[in-house]
C-alpha cells in the first residue's frame, strides 16, 4: 500500500492548493478475471494470467480509495464475465441518473443486465438503456458541467446526441484514432473541473485542436505515459491515482500541485485496463 501521508504532502514545486472531495465509486472484484478473449490490442490470449496477483491488486487499490475518504461500493462478480472488473464500463452516472451501457461485443453484453441488477437493488430510480452503442464512462468523461464523449472504436457517436439529452449537460465529441487507445479513458483524464491530461497522438487533428482550445494549460502526456496506461487514472481534485509506471506524468502532476499516488495495476493491464476501468463515479441526484 502506498504511503498516504507522505503522498498527502505534495510538491514544493506548486504553491498551488488543490481540493480533494470524497467520491462513491462502484468497483467489481475481479474474481473472475481472465483473457479468454481478444477485443482490444493488449488483449493476448497466449499470456497466461495471474488471478491472485490480480485480486491482490485490485484489492490494494479498493483500500487505497477507503483511504483517502471515498466510499467504495462493490458488485458481486458473475462466472463467464472475465472483464466485469471494469465497472468503468458498465454504466455513466451524473444527477443520480443511470445511462447503462449497450456494449460493442458480444462478450461483454451481459454485463449490462448485472448492471442493471444492482442499480435496482441500490436504489437508484432513474436508469436507462443506451439505444446506441455507448460504453460507459470508458467514453464519457464529466469534466466540470460538459461531458466529454470519445467515439472511433467502442462508442458510436450518434449515443452522444442521447448522453446530452439524458443529462441535459453539453457534449464535446472527441474522435480517437489510435486503436491501442480504443476508450475515452486511456487517453484522458479529468483532474478537476477545469484540468486534464491526455495524449494528442491518440486523437484526431480536429478533436486535438477542440482540446487545445478549451483546455491550453492540459498536461500532455508522453509515449511512454500513454503506453504503460498513465491516462487511466482517478482524481478527486487533489489525488490522482494511476499507474506507478507513468513516471512523467508523476512529475508533472506534483509540479501542477496535484498529489499523484502510483500503484501497480501490471496484471489488469492485460486485459487492456488500469486504475479507471476499474472505477466507476456514482453522482447523485
């Protein structure tokens, strides 16, 4: 477990004080976990996987949000959904409002009824099906009152026209073109409200000019960074939790007045997952 209270110091380098706020995330444990099948380039069935070492890091990174002062909810697994770990995925929920996903590949489809499955028994009121193909918050990101919706490999772009309706919150479409980088999420991050990271190669010159535009002080990551899935983190506005191999966004963070915190998430990463996909944001009503 990484050391919180030497993280909660920060850098010297920043002057700047950033606020952290509790969060409720919903996390799967990956009881199941395994690459049975091929769906994103990381994906290589001939890897052998390590299931214990995957609990155990899943495991760290639950109690590393308990940590911090976020509440972690969790679904119970189901035999047959290897990926279900990847909550990220399953749904996006803004104002207490449920937009399940409507999955690309038959793989994971089921996913969405367990899903569904434990918004019902949770209380949540308001939960709807994606009419079109839409996963989650892997391609849709809240950023301050916009969302910001990729769309290229997983997610079709007209669900982004139905994500505006639903939330009644404006969209900005951003189209990824690097197939490596297949969802929203392994491409960029949201900081705070009015702070991201991303990697320009992964998008397309009118999406990488939209970015510079509304976000000109972004932190940009690298090749390596974006290789090692450094994008695929969580912030609470002041932490920021991603993969300890990012090291160059590591820096950069705590230059910003960010607290980054790195953990090892190397077994999820075969299935083509990080800190994010691990992660999905209940905000209520």
């Amino acid at each position: 477990m990484p050391d919180i209270s030497k993280a909660r110091t920060g850098s010297p380098a920043d002057s700047r004080t950033r606020q952290a706020s509790a969060r409720h995330y919903l996390m799967c444990p990956p009881v199941y976990f395994d690459v049975s099948y091929s769906i994103n380039p990381w994906m290589d069935v001939t890897k052998p996987v390590d299931p214990a070492l995957a609990l155990a890091q899943w495991e760290r990174l639950r109690d590393l949000y308990r940590d911090l002062g976020h509440q972690v909810s969790e679904m119970t697994a189901v035999d047959g959904l290897p990926d279900m770990l990847f909550t990220a995925n399953g749904a996006t929920v803004v104002d207490g409002r449920v937009l399940l996903a409507n999955f690309r590949y038959e793989e994971r489809m089921p996913e969405s009824d367990a899903h569904r499955a434990w918004f019902r028994a949770n209380g949540f009121r308001h939960i709807y099906q994606a009419a079109w193909t839409n996963e989650g918050e892997g391609d849709c990101l809240l950023a301050g009152d916009r969302l910001l919706c990729g769309t290229g490999f997983r997610t079709d772009r007209y669900s982004h026209g139905e994500v505006q309706e639903l939330f009644g919150r404006p969209v900005i479409g951003l189209t990824l073109v690097d197939p490596r980088f297949y969802h929203l999420d392994t491409a960029l991050a949201i900081l705070d409200q009015d702070q991201i990271m991303y990697y320009p190669a992964a998008f397309s010159a009118g999406s990488r000019e939209v970015l510079r535009r509304l976000y000109p002080d972004a932190i940009l990551a690298t090749d390596a960074d974006a290789e090692v899935f450094g994008l695929n983190a969580v912030s609470d506005g002041q932490h920021v939790v991603l993969p300890q191999a990012a090291t160059h966004l590591i820096g950069e963070l705590r230059r910003r007045g960010y607290t980054p915190i790195g953990v090892d998430v190397s077994e999820l990463n075969k299935a083509g997952g990080a800190v994010k996909c691990c992660t999905l944001e209940l905000r209520a009503g």
